[in-house]
C-alpha cells in the first residue's frame, strides 16, 4: 500500500509530532478539573461479565469525553490511516488505548478484521459517525462487530455543561475547565449470529434511538442541581 499524504510531506510529519507531544498532558490537565456525572456504569459491568468484551459506541464529536472516561482499560478504537487519524492514534495510545488501523475509505477490511481478532481479548470502541460522517448517523461497524463476535454493544453519550465546538462536520465538543460533564452509558444489546440484512439496520436504527436516549439524559444530569460525581 502506497504511503499517505502525510507522510510524504515533512511539514506534516512536524505538525503530527507536535499535536502528539503537546496535546496528550494539556488533555490530562483539563479533564483533571471535569466534576463527572456517570450513569449506567452498573450496565457496562453486567454486559461484560463472563469474559464478554464491551463493543462502545458512540459519536465522533464526543472523542475527548470518552477519552478521559476510559483511559488506560486497553481499548482497541478503529482510526483512520489519512492525517487526523494519525495524531488520534499517537494520543489516544497515550491515555491507554490500543488501535486498529483503517477506515471507509483506506484499509476498512483490515481494521475491521483486526478489530475481530482483538474483540476475542479487549473491549472495543467505534465513533459510529465516524470518520467522515454524515453526523449522528451511526454506521453499521458496531453493530457487524457484535454479530461476528456475540460481544455486546454499549452505547454511551457525553455532554459538557461549558464546552466549545469546533466548526468541523462533527462539531467536536471541548468541554471548559471546571465545568460538570455528565456521562451515560445507555442498554447494552446483542446481535444475534444469523442476524440478515433487515436485522443488521433494525440493530443499526436501534443503536441511534439508544444514543439520542443516553444525550437527553445527559442533558437532564446537567440540569439537575444533584451534587456531582467523580
């Protein structure tokens, strides 16, 4: 495979280097002043008891939240090979994440495949927008992943009661020092092994109600004056 854009251009490669040094601790010093509010951690659990690896879905403009949430418990996250997905990679597995290359449009069938093998040992992640959108619109990689492994899909959605958006497809939300970030993590579903055609969208369409579901709780969470967690 021919090598990316990025990596044949040295200001690039200096750009990538740079997010990767800087980014990882000025995160770390962020999210260290976030008062959490977590709801349906108890879900999580039950979904990954018997050796059961947690599929977690969620949407690309939350990346930062779910970051900080489930540093350092060796989830594998699907990235992209094109330059962002680069200096994601460089970050995320500094915070204790590890990584399939690829994505819809360069190495999907590799990550995807990759992805397989490490559900057997890991939990996994996908930004089910992602990598290029259209926004909250999930894309069937969840959902094909719990079919092919039996691993549960646990949707979850993260909201900031202070944050920034940036003006990229995804509006990637920046939550502010010191502002209450509430986390929901919504019911966790299986799809079955001989699910069709019909059944994967009916999964898929289910997987978006969930994540919509897990948003407006969090909204309430942020407006409750309940003394926060974390």
């Amino acid at each position: 495979m021919p090598p990316a854009s990025w990596q044949r251009s040295w200001p690039r490669r200096v750009e990538i280097a740079a997010i990767a040094a800087l980014a990882p601790p000025a995160l770390r010093a962020l999210a260290s002043t976030w008062r959490w509010r977590v709801e349906g951690e108890e879900r999580r659990q039950a979904a990954e008891r018997d050796g059961a690896h947690g599929i977690h879905a969620f949407w690309h403009g939350r990346i930062l939240h779910g970051t900080a949430h489930f540093r350092d418990r060796g989830i594998v996250v699907i990235t992209s090979e094109n330059f962002d997905g680069e200096w994601i990679t460089r970050i995320i597995r500094r915070f204790g994440f590890g990584t399939a290359r690829g994505s819809s449009s360069r190495g999907a069938r590799k990550a995807l495949r990759q992805l397989v093998r490490d559900a057997r040992a890991h939990p996994t992640a996908f930004t089910v927008d992602g990598p290029r959108g259209p926004a909250r619109v999930a894309q069937p990689g969840a959902v094909w992943l719990s079919k092919a492994t039996g691993n549960p899909v646990i949707p979850f959605h993260a909201e900031a009661a202070a944050h920034w958006s940036l003006g990229s497809w995804d509006r990637t939300q920046i939550p502010k020092p010191f502002t209450k970030v509430a986390l929901v993590i919504g019911e966790p579903f299986v799809v079955a092994r001989d699910a069709d055609e019909p059944a994967l969208e009916a999964s898929r369409r289910r997987l978006e109600r969930e994540l919509m579901a897990c948003e407006a709780r969090c909204r309430e969470l942020l407006a409750s004056p309940t003394r926060p967690t974390g």
